[in-house]
C-alpha cells in the first residue's frame, strides 16, 4: 500500500458548499461581461484554424480551434458562446482551489479563503474572459494537481495515476508547454518524495495513455519540421506581443494574482516546503526554467492557486484566533477582485481605452477586442476604391482572422497571411496583385516593384492596439510570383 508523507495533515471529509457558491458567483460575473467588447485577435484565429481543422497547426495543437469549431457551429456570431468554454475552464481552476485547501486538511474558512483568492486572481479574470490556450491549460494543470494530492494519501487508490495519463494527454493536444510542468512535477517528487507513488504498474499505464492522447499531434509536429520548437525561440526572442525580458518575468510574478495577495501565497510557498516539498520545488525549478528560456510570465501561473491554498490552510488557525485577522484578508481579497474585474474584465464603458488608457497600460489585451469590424469595413472600402481584384495580404493572423470573419458582407476574398498557420494555409495566386495590411514599407519594398502607399488603419475609437496606424499598401507588381517568395516570407511568433 502506498505509504502517505509523514507530515500530511488529516484529510477533511467531502464537504465544501462554499467552494461551490463561489465558483458559481465567478463563472456568473465572467458570463455577465463575456459579451461586451468584441473578439480578441486570437479567438479570431482560432475560428478560422477551427474551419480548416488538423491534426496540429505550427504554433498550436488542435483543441482550442475543435472547441472554437464546435461553438461556431451552434452560433457562428456569437462572442459569448465562444468563451463559455473558457468561462468552464477557469470556473473549474477556481473549485480545484478550494478543494485544494480540502486535500491539505484546511476546514471551511480555509477552503473559502483559498477559493476566494483564486477568483479574485488578476490571471484568472483575463485568462477567463477569452477562449485561448492559456485558459484550458490552467484547469487542466488543476486538475492534474489535484489528482496527484489524493495520489499522497493512502485513502486513495493509485488507479488515480490513469486519471493524470489522461488529463495529460489532454494537455498536451491543448498546449505542448504542459510537459514541463509534468516532468518538473514527476522529478521533484522522485527527489524529495514521496517516492513509493510511483511503485504501481498504474504509472507506467498512465504514461501510454498519455502518449496515445498526444500522439497524433505529436506525429503531425514531425512530419513538419517541429515548427512549435521554432515558434517557442522566436517567442523567446521577444516576437510575441506578450513576450517579455527577465526583469519583466520576475515583477510580473507579483502581478498575475494581485499585489494583496502576495503574502499569502509566498507564505503558503513555505508551508508547502514544510509538509510537500515536492510542489515547493516545482514551483522554484520552473521558476528558474522558464526565467532562463525567457518564458511569458503567466508560464508560472498555474502553481498559484496551489500556493493560495496552502497559504489559506496555514493560515486557518491564526485567521480564527481573532475576527479582525479574517476580515482583514476577506478585505484584501475583495479588493484583488474589485481590481482584476475592473482592469481585466469589460466592466467599464469602452471610451475609458481611448488614449491615454491606464487600463491598456496594464492590460494592453483589451485594446485587441475593438474595432475589427470597423477595421474590415476601412480595408473593404480601400480595395473597392483602388483594386477590387486584388488579393489581401496581411502582416499577422489576428488581421486575417478578423477580415476572413467579417469580410464576407463586403464580398471580400479570404484573406492570406505571413504568419503562423496562415503561411501554411498558402500565398495569393502566382502574380497577382494584392492589398498589403499592415507590413512596413521597408518590408513591402522587398516583395513588391512598385508599392503604392493607400491609407493608415483607423480604429475611429482613439484606442491604441496593433493594428491602430498600420499602412495598407497596394502591390500591383510582385518581384516575382507569389509562390515562389512564399518560404522567404514566413514569420513565426
């Protein structure tokens, strides 16, 4: 029988309403404002990846644009039913919180605290609030993380080990990134234990299941040459809108769940270390690893609601000692969610983005969920204007997305891209002229004889995002045919 680690504490029966009622007061808040704004640039993409569905695409496995595809099918114009799988995703991070501070032995108030502080969590709100990737990763990590706290307790049967297999096989065709974790995870309890988990023929089970789930992503990666190792240096490289340097990594560690509760979950840091140790260190080796790779800051994100919950269980019996103490922490929470609901959420009227925006200036996220109608509609009006033939062309995959999505009213062609997935999708037909959104002249200069400068996009909203002042460029004459540069032109990131 498995043996359980010497200092966990007395598991708690199954009870835990209030984790329930707080998520549920979560998920409603994100469905009340899920609609407002518009699409962000890569919910768009994922509906355009989700109408041409594979089994990879070069910088994402399949899940997220299934899951855009299947949404698309019951309303194809619908931004809240689009994300209400990222409403589940994240409404499931918040109950794993509170069932955390259950698996740790914490009693009610500890299990409110914990799942309290993760929804109010600054990450939480933005990751909830669209479908992407980084959402569907968190609960999925979640849930994985909560498997493997019942697989320390002898109450629990090691058949749990197949549950991980399968959850992680989910998440590799969601995210390839969640491997890291899963071998941080699997080192560092086979260095600082408990070490018998892994004495069960359920483990080696759980690895092929989750090679099977993984494999025909995995397959469709080689035969491509990888492109998501290429597309993770270049992000590293700082190609991503969301890329950032060391420095940034390590401050935004104090902002992805909110400057009040820093204490908390810095203290349940060293409680982990004192009673699972394991978690501790996976928390501090993927904090070294993703700093040396130059990941996101929100890579590390999904240790957080593990740290609330052990901060909350430690916690536990001096909060009770005095009411004040309670209080206090339940002010400090309110507040952290006040704050990731007004900065991270559309919860205010969407004149407070117009420049200068201090809301984009933390969030610089909500500025790419306005205006793409209005940026179709500038491009359809151009080109009707100046070549009503030619084929478009765009600088990256959220200004594709947003014409292939809009431009059927104004009879636009589907649009092509150098970047991403839309590089492999193909370049425009032979030597065909074409309207260039959104690339420099530098850069049109190289690809085409004769660029004719037509207009700078125009929001007509005074919000600045990555598309506000981009040049649309007419290419009547390409130096060569379209194919034929189409390798030279690529751009991951």
């Amino acid at each position: 029988m498995e043996q359980r680690p010497v200092n966990a504490p007395r598991w708690q029966p199954a009870t835990g309403g209030e984790i329930y009622w707080i998520a549920a007061i979560f998920a409603a808040a994100l469905t009340a404002v899920s609609g407002r704004y518009g699409y962000h640039r890569d919910e768009l993409y994922f509906l355009a990846a989700g109408h041409r569905l594979d089994w990879g695409y070069p910088d994402q496995p399949p899940l997220v644009p299934l899951l855009a595809r299947a949404m698309s099918a019951i309303d194809p114009n619908s931004v809240m039913l689009l994300r209400l799988p990222a409403t589940l995703a994240a409404t499931i991070v918040v109950v794993c919180g509170g069932l955390y501070a259950r698996e740790l032995g914490g009693g009610r108030v500890a299990r409110a605290v914990a799942a309290g502080s993760v929804a109010s969590a600054a990450l939480l709100s933005g990751a909830g609030h669209t479908l992407s990737t980084a959402d569907l990763d968190l609960a999925i990590w979640s849930m994985i993380v909560l498997v493997v706290l019942r697989l320390l307790r002898t109450s629990f049967e090691p058949r749990w080990w197949l549950a991980v297999g399968v959850l992680a096989g989910i998440g590799v065709q969601n995210k390839a990134l969640i491997v890291v974790p899963l071998a941080v995870l699997a080192l560092s309890l086979l260095a600082v234990g408990p070490r018998e988990i892994f004495a069960t023929k359920y483990f080696p089970a759980a690895l092929v299941i989750a090679a099977l789930i993984s494999a025909p992503y995995l397959l469709w990666q080689a035969r491509n040459g990888w492109p998501q190792w290429a597309l993770s240096r270049a992000i590293a490289g700082g190609s991503s809108g969301s890329s950032n340097t060391r420095i940034q990594f390590v401050v935004l560690q104090f902002g992805l769940i909110g400057v009040f509760l820093v204490p908390l979950w810095i203290f349940g840091l060293w409680w982990l270390w004192q009673r699972y140790r394991a978690f501790a260190l996976t928390y501090v080796v993927l904090f070294v690893a993703y700093l040396i790779m130059v990941g996101k800051a929100y890579y590390l994100g999904e240790m957080y609601p593990l740290l609330l919950a052990a901060g909350a269980v430690g916690a536990e019996p001096w909060l009770l000692a005095r009411r004040i103490r309670l209080g206090t922490l339940a002010f400090a929470i309110a507040l952290n969610a006040i704050f990731s609901a007004v900065v991270f959420l559309p919860t205010l009227p969407m004149s407070v983005l117009r420049n200068p925006s201090p809301i984009l200036a933390i969030n610089k996220e909500a500025g790419e969920t306005v205006g793409w109608p209005h940026f179709v509609a500038q491009i359809a009006d151009v080109r009707a204007h100046s070549a009503p033939d030619a084929d478009i062309l765009t600088a990256n995959y959220g200004e594709a997305a947003a014409i292939e999505h809009y431009g059927a009213q104004y009879h636009l062609p589907t649009p092509h891209s150098v970047h991403n997935a839309y590089w492999w999708w193909g370049p425009p037909a032979d030597t065909h002229e074409a309207l260039i959104v959104g690339i420099t002249a530098d850069q049109v200069a190289r690809f085409c004889a004769d660029p004719q400068p037509l207009a700078r996009i125009d929001n007509g909203l005074n919000i600045h995002n990555n598309e506000q002042g981009r040049a649309l460029t007419l290419c009547r004459t390409p130096r060569h045919p379209w194919p034929e540069m189409w390798s030279a032109m690529r751009r991951l990131g």
